[in-house]
C-alpha cells in the first residue's frame, strides 16, 4: 500500500512517539506575526528559553497595521505595543522581521509562499488559523496557539496528533465566473464546518490539477473552515514553476534536486485514505454565504434555505443565523442589498484575485451608498498590481486602494463595520462581530463578486458582469 503525502511528510519530521499518543513532529519553517507571538516570547524570557533555530523562524506584521496610513506610532496604543513588541523579540531572539520598511511585509500567508519560504514536503506552523494556505504547496501547515508557539520557538517542535486524510477529488470544469473561492465555500458546505474534525484534507482532480497556485491557496486557506486540521494539494509542474527563483527556494542545480524530491513526496497512486469524497465540479455556482459560519452557503441563485432541511444541531444555528443576518427562508440571496465590499485578506488578497476583481472593476461604478476597500495582501502584490495599474482601474470606480495588511478580515486594525452594516467580504470568517462591529454582518464570496456587488449596491451574479 502507498502512502499519502500527509505520511510520507510526518514520517520524516516525526522526532519520536509520545507516550500521550501523539507525535512530537520537527516544524521546518515558523512564521510568527504580532498579536499571537508577545505571550509566546514572555513566556520565553519567563523560563530562561533561548530559540535555537532562529533562520527557521520569519516574523512579518500584518493584523494591527492601519492601511490609510504607515506612520509610526499608530494611533491605536494596544497596535503600537504590540508592534514594539515584536520588534524588540525579533531583536532580543536574533528572528528576521519583515516589517513595512522591507518592501516583503504583508499578511503571514501571502508573504511565506512569495517569498519561496513555503516549500512542499515541509512542516510550517504559526499562531494563525488559515497557517492551512501553505498546504496548496504540499507542506503539511498546521495553525497554533501562543503556548504552542513558545513551543515551537523553544524546540523547533510541536506535540501533535496525526490525522486521518480524507481525498476531496473535483473533477469536471468549473463555469465561467467560478472561482476557487466558489470551489471552497462549495466544499465546506457540502461537508459541513465540522466535517473535517480531525482530518486532513487532500484536494486533487481535475479542477485542482488546473488550477493555478494562488488559487490552490484559495482553497487550502478555508480548509481550517471545514474543521480540517490542514489542507493540501500534491505538489507538481504548477507548485515547480510557481516557485523557480523565489528567493528563498535553491537555487540552479540545487533547485532541480530539490524539485525531484517535491515531486516524490506527492501522495502515491495507491495511497490509502479514510474516504475520497466525489464533487463535480461543473455543479458549482458562484457561491455566498447567507449566515454565520462559511457552511451556511448557497448558489447565488438559491434561495435561503427552509429551517426543515438542516439536521437538528444544524437548524439551531440556522435559526440564530435568520435573526442575526435578517434573512429570510425561501428569500433570495441575490438582490441582498450591501454598505460595505472589502477585497483582501491572506484567502483572496493576492494578485490574481485583484485582476479578476479589477476586470469587474473597469466595468462601473461604486454604488453611492456603499464604502469599497481594495486591501493588497502584501507590499509586493501591491507593486506588482500598481505596476499594472489595477489601483488605478479601482480608484477610477470609486473603490479605496489601501496599504497591505488584513485590514477588515479580521478588523484589528481602524477599518472595521459600524452597527448593523452589511459587507461583501473576499476574506474567510463570517462569524458575528468578525468585522469588526459586534452586530455587523457578512456575505463571504469570491473578489470579483465583491467588485460586482460594490458596484451594483447588492448581491449579483458575477456572470451577468461577464457575458
Ligand atoms: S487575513 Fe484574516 S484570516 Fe488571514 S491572517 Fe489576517 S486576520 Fe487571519
């Protein structure tokens, strides 16, 4: 019997066997940023720790930095306390920092696989959740907690329990207007935020065989929103080519070698796995959240689903989400009239999200009544999109074109809703209060649904903008 990349990566960073049943597994490369590294770090000086492998650690900051603005010090005493924070370790514990003066800052996740960082066949951790992005490499990318981190910091690695790995094969084609944030929300709920509980998710088929690595991203990014522990694609020509010459991958006959051994470390054809779920692909929709968590999703055609087709557990949330949200069943979702779009965030701040975005972009105007934010995952996307002018495409629609950061993913930093608005988000979380106002709503959907839902004032089918 073959094995499944997941194997084939822990078998070579498992250090030992604990007793308690897990593995303590070797984590190849750390990514720290600021809100969940000070404790860490305090915990650190606390017990005399020292970090004995500081070039297998980058630090970046992303979740706190204001994005009208880089001055120094930020408005925000906690934000400012928390940057000097993690200037002062990164200083103190010999850890690379790549903050804005650099020109590589940007959100965690968008700056590890750019930078050629994320590699496949290793083992990534960092205190943030959607750490699952990197999976789109082939690395086995887990997110953690502070104590873990001071864990990680500390050893290089982390108690841990192997999951099982479940294939998720989309094949067919997707439609035109389909992205690969479609292709998630349609995943998670078709399988359910729990559905994952204590799996790996392997993504393969077609669609995925075709998609290109930003997109790859899109997907293992949500993976943690289906309850999986981590999500991945096997590495290939695509994952090889995406990352030749990035500056930290080998370099020339290095890199050859390297790719070889990438290659080997795909799941084998006779891999065994806890299931293989079949999705086809050409069923997907453009798809939007009506609720309060990334399953409560539908085809933007679809109308709000009836409390009677959810299980038990699952129509109690779907009761709490009608009154939060303000919908209907048996309403439409399309036509959902919108005060907020945002497009960033590390599952669709990425250039390619901000050229389909910007398609729809050039196509019209910002509603009146609705605040539009463009939010470039990282300084180099952010170049690299102003030096194809889509910031200017943006501003000539009346959509903002802020500095990078995770801006109103998360909302740690001023841009945040205000009361009951409504936002058309690109990012990944729709939970209540995630934006930043504790009564503040979100429709997550792929970017270039955002673009067309800033510019129609409401819920659109993106296709109508394309045909
Ligand atoms: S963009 Fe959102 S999900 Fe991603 S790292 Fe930032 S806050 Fe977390």
């Amino acid at each position: 019997m073959g094995k499944s990349l997941l194997d084939k990566v822990w078998d070579a960073h498992t250090v030992r066997e604990l007793p308690t049943g897990q593995t303590q597994l070797f984590i190849g490369l750390h990514l720290i940023h600021e809100v969940t590294s000070p404790q860490a770090f305090q915990m650190m000086r606390e017990q005399g720790l020292t970090v004995p492998y500081p070039d297998r650690t980058i630090a970046t900051v992303d979740h706190i930095v204001p994005t009208d603005t880089a001055a120094r010090p930020f408005a925000d005493e906690q934000a400012e306390g928390m940057m000097s924070a993690i200037e002062r370790n990164c200083r103190e514990f010999g850890i690379r920092f790549l903050d804005r003066s650099t020109g590589q800052q940007g959100i965690v996740h968008v700056i590890g696989p750019e930078l050629g960082l994320t590699q496949p066949g290793i083992t990534i951790a960092c205190g943030d959740s959607h750490t699952s992005t990197h999976g789109a490499f082939g690395a086995v990318a887990f997110g953690i907690g502070t104590s873990q981190v001071r864990d990680v910091l500390a050893t290089q690695c982390l108690a841990i329990q192997r999951p099982q790995v479940r294939r998720i094969v989309v094949d067919g084609t997707v439609a035109n207007g389909v992205y690969a944030k479609d292709v998630i929300l349609h995943i998670i709920r078709t399988l359910g935020v729990k559905g994952g509980v204590g799996l790996a998710y392997e993504y393969g088929g077609a669609v995925f065989d075709r998609m290109t690595m930003e997109e790859r991203m899109t997907v293992c990014n949500m993976s943690i929103e289906g309850g999986a522990r981590c999500g991945y694609v096997n590495p290939d020509e695509t994952t090889v080519a995406y990352l030749r010459g990035r500056e930290f991958v080998p370099q020339d006959a290095a890199f050859e070698r390297a790719a070889a051994w990438w290659k080997a470390m795909a799941s084998d054809r006779d891999a065994s796995y806890l299931d293989v779920v079949p999705i086809d692909g050409a069923r997907i929709a453009p798809t939007v959240t009506w609720g309060i968590n990334p399953g409560q999703a539908l085809g933007v055609d679809e109308k709000i689903p009836a409390p009677e087709s959810f299980s038990a557990d699952d129509r109690e949330v779907a009761e709490d989400a009608y009154g939060y949200m303000d919908l209907k069943p048996g309403a439409a979702i399309k036509g959902t009239r919108i005060d907020v779009a945002f497009i960033g965030s590390c599952t669709n701040g990425r250039l390619s999200d901000l050229r389909e975005a910007a398609k729809i972009a050039q196509r019209g105007k910002v509603k009146s009544h609705v605040k539009a934010l463009v939010v470039p995952g990282s300084q180099a996307v952010a170049k690299q999109a102003e030096a194809e002018g889509l910031h200017e495409i943006f501003r000539a629609a009346g959509f903002e074109w802020r500095l990078p950061g995770c801006s109103m993913c998360l909302a740690m930093n001023p841009d945040k809703l205000v009361g009951r608005q409504v936002c058309a988000s690109s990012s990944n979380r729709n939970f209540k209060g995630r934006q930043g106002s504790p009564s503040g709503r979100t429709l997550l959907m792929s970017p270039a649904m955002v673009a067309a839902a800033a510019i129609e004032g409401a819920v659109v089918d993106v296709r109508e903008f394309l045909s």
